[in-house]
C-alpha cells in the first residue's frame, strides 16, 4: 500500500512540475511569441481595436486611413486613392497581414513605437481609446498622378527622387492595385480580390520601381564612365577606335553598335563623343579595360544588395566577371550580360551624379506625427557615402546634358525650354524574340538639381520593337520634370 502511495505521490509530483513549468514557460517565455501568433483572435481584436493611423502624402493627401465598424474588429483600414499608391502603403489586411509602408511602420501606426508621443499620455490617463500615429511620406500627390497618366497603359515604372534629401517625389509601377478590397472584414471579399489580382499574366501586387531587376542597356554607361574617370586613365577627351563590331576575347564572337555602323565616320572616338551618341563599342572596350573599376563603382552606388529603403527592395546587380569569362566584361561595360537593375537603383544612380557624387540614401517617409499633429518624430536625410568625386561628378553632368542638348544626342525629346536637363538613354536588349526595354535617366536643373528621374517602358511599350530608351521613355521623364518644376516653383 505504501509503495503504491509513493508512486502517486511521486506521479502527482512530477504532474505538478510539468504544470508550474508550462506555466512559467507561457508566462515569461512563451507569451509574447502565442501573441504574436497571425491567427490568435485575441491578439487580431486588441490590435484592431485601435485605430490605425493614417500615411499622408508630403502636401497632405490621406492615401490610407481607418474606419470604425459594428463588427467585432473595431477598424478596417481603407485606401481612398486605390491603386495609385498600392506599391507605396501596401496592405493591411486579416487575412494576408501587411505589406509595404504597412508593414514596415507597423508599430508606428499602432501606437506602438519606442517614441512615446503627448497623445499616448493622455490616451493612457484619461482611456480615451488608443490611436496610432500617422505618417507622413515625403511623395507630392501631383507629381504622383503626372506620373501615372506619363507612362499611360504601358507596363512599366517612373521614380522620381529629390537628389538633394532622397525624399522620393513619385513612384509609380503599372500594373498596380487598389488594397481596399485585400483589407475587407469579409474574408470572402479578401481572397477572391487577391484571386483576382494573381489570376493575369502579371502580378500587380509585384513592384517594378523597386523589385524588379532588368538589364539597364545603355544607362549604365554613365557608371562606366564614372569608373573610367576614377580610374585615372580616361578623361572626357580620351579617344578609341570606332569599329562597327569589337572581336570579343576567348571567342569568335563580336559585340555590334546599336546601328551596326562605326558611330562616326573617322575612325575615331572620343569619350564625351560616345557618350553623346552612345556608342556601344567605345564602353565595351572600357568594360574589358577596367573590370574591376567598374566593379568597385557600381557596388560603392548600391548595387549587389538591396539599397536600404522604407519598403523592400530587390537588389540590383553588376557582378564580378571572372578572367574565364572576359566577354561578358564588354557587356557590362553597356549594361547588358549579367547587369541587372531596378529603376529605383537607376535614379539613385541618377541622384548621386546630381548630388556631386554623393550617395543619397532614397526614403519615402519623413515624418512620424502623433494624432492630434504634433511631430513626434523628424526621419532627416541620411547618404551612404562618396561613390566618386566631384569633378566626376561634374564631367559626367556635363556630357549627360550634351546627350539632351546637342543635335547628335539620343535624349533629344527631354529638352524643356529654359531648363538644363541631362540624361542618359538604354534601349536594353531583353531575351531573344523580345522588344527591348526602352531607358531613361535624367536630373535638372544641372546648375542646381531638384529632382533625378528614372523610367522605364517594359519591351518598347506601344513602339515594340521600333522603340529606343529616346523615344518612348525621355518623353515621360520630361512630363515628370516639367511638372515637379510647375509645382515646386524652382
């Protein structure tokens, strides 16, 4: 009897531990990460139950904001501008969580930042109901809507950013969506709306400005030149053979002009030249030159990581090009072979250049403010480092301005009348059978820069095949500079 009193007393015992110890466990271990948890109902009603803040534009557009309802999640979040700003707020929704702005300022618009605001205080004193703080993105609506209707129907992306802060101006990828209906209450609603937008043959939820690498074509030659001049051994005038075709190293193989022509009738070429005419075998032969160079130069600019940035992004890419494999140095040195790049990357590209050499780090959010307007938190512009000097920086605006100005350029339909523009086109080539991508870069005013545009039209847009980075991109990214001038008056 007493050894069968012992065994349950000994199994009460060992009962009783594992009891305290998962106790103990949920209460100082556990508890956070069952809160955390994407399908605890508890968590999903005290979170909605506050009202969310609102994201605003830089002239105070509200592009997403919370409504209360009768249900028991108390807010449903709801996006009056649709899908204009998709791919900038993101998501916020029960069934798919968040995305975007959504998702990386979560705490902030719930309230629940490090930052504790006047508003917090007197939520916490007087249990008026918790709200979040808003935020502020440093887009212009205007600017925001003269980008869309520029690229029109056409697939593609525009990004604008102000060179001087990296404050993004507009940044707009068609196909978009409106997250509205992702942010319904009604599951059903939810899942068919996201039915609907992965039912194409594109994805819309997918960020071209941001997430999507192609080959940059000619617009990467500004990076190559900026690796030449770092390098010491080329300067504006520095002159190269002018063949049609340049014999690739290791192969039979030969890299043509865009024109299969010798870009001048000489026989010679210099490099503020080639730039103006974008001849392809001039930055071929400078890509085999200095490979490393331009390795270097294209990393110190953001390439091969993602650039830090308010929202994901995807990482652009210039790699290394081992000794076994020295053609595909000609690519990169005109942005083809193994080059990829975002649009967002191009105009930061674009912004150093007009920044005199210095990285700005892009942002689209500038401001954090408490819900009775008080700032609680200032985002300043920040850089990430010297990519080449200023004098580079200054030879390279200056051939950049010729590609607009002069008669020979290919960027002519950027030209604006009483403005300094200057850009770099890229028909980039795409896979085989493909129209190419038509490119284009550009900063103005080039004696004191105000805004850095990068566009790109997938396959040619509505030219196909007959189009080039001149004709279907510069006049968007002129549309663009135009009308951020008309409404920030410089």
């Amino acid at each position: 009897m007493q050894t069968q009193i012992r065994r349950v007393g000994m199994g009460l015992t060992v009962a009783f531990l594992a009891v305290f110890l998962q106790l103990n466990y949920l209460q100082f271990w556990g508890a956070e990460a069952i809160a955390d948890k994407p399908g605890n109902s508890r968590e999903l009603l005290r979170e909605y139950s506050i009202k969310r803040g609102d994201i605003v534009t830089a002239d105070g557009v509200t592009v997403a904001s919370s409504r209360e309802t009768k249900g028991d999640f108390k807010f449903e979040r709801t996006y009056p501008q649709g899908e204009l700003y998709g791919h900038i707020t993101g998501f916020y929704s029960l069934v798919f969580g968040a995305s975007r702005i959504e998702s990386s300022f979560n705490d902030e618009l719930l309230g629940e930042s490090d930052v504790i605001s006047m508003q917090d205080i007197r939520d916490r004193l007087f249990e008026s109901g918790e709200q979040g703080d808003n935020i502020k993105l440093t887009i212009n609506s205007e600017l925001q809507e003269v980008a869309r209707q520029a690229l029109g129907d056409q697939t593609g992306a525009v990004v604008a950013l102000d060179p001087n802060t990296g404050g993004v101006l507009a940044m707009w990828s068609n196909p978009s969506f409106d997250p509205t209906p992702l942010a319904a209450h009604d599951t059903q609603v939810a899942r068919q709306a996201m039915e609907q937008l992965r039912g194409g043959d594109s994805d819309p939820l997918f960020s071209i400005a941001t997430s999507k690498g192609y080959p940059p074509g000619s617009t990467f030659k500004v990076v190559t030149i900026a690796a030449a001049l770092e390098s010491a051994k080329y300067n504006a005038n520095s002159r190269f053979p002018d063949p049609a075709e340049l014999d690739l190293p290791q192969t039979d193989e030969t890299l043509t002009n865009f024109t299969k022509q010798p870009c001048t009738t000489v026989g010679r070429i210099d490099l503020f030249t080639a730039l103006t005419v974008s001849c392809d075998t001039t930055f071929a032969i400078i890509g085999l030159d200095i490979p490393d160079e331009l390795f270097d130069m294209a990393e110190r600019l953001g390439f091969n990581e993602p650039l830090p940035f308010d929202v994901s992004t995807q990482a652009s890419l210039a790699p290394e090009v081992p000794d076994d494999q020295a053609p595909f140095r000609a690519f990169a040195g005109i942005g083809q072979g193994n080059v990829q790049a975002t649009p967002l990357q191009m105009a930061v590209v674009a912004a150093t250049i007009a920044n005199d050499g210095v990285v700005p780090r892009p942002r689209l959010v500038e401001q954090i403010i408490g819900p009775n307007v008080d700032v609680v938190e200032d985002i300043p512009p920040e850089t990430l480092g010297r990519a080449m000097s200023t004098d580079t920086a200054n030879t390279l605006t200056d051939m950049m301005e010729a590609v607009v100005d002069d008669e020979r350029g290919t960027g002519t339909a950027a030209r604006i009348p009483g403005v300094s523009v200057a850009g770099k086109t890229g028909t980039a080539q795409n896979v085989e059978g493909a129209a190419p991508h038509a490119w284009f870069i550009s900063f103005a005013p080039t004696e004191d820069p105000q805004i850095a545009v990068a566009v790109i039209v997938e396959n040619g847009g509505s030219l196909g095949s007959e189009a080039t980075g001149g004709q279907v991109a510069a006049p968007i990214a002129r549309a663009v500079i135009e009308a951020d001038r008309e409404i920030r008056g410089w």
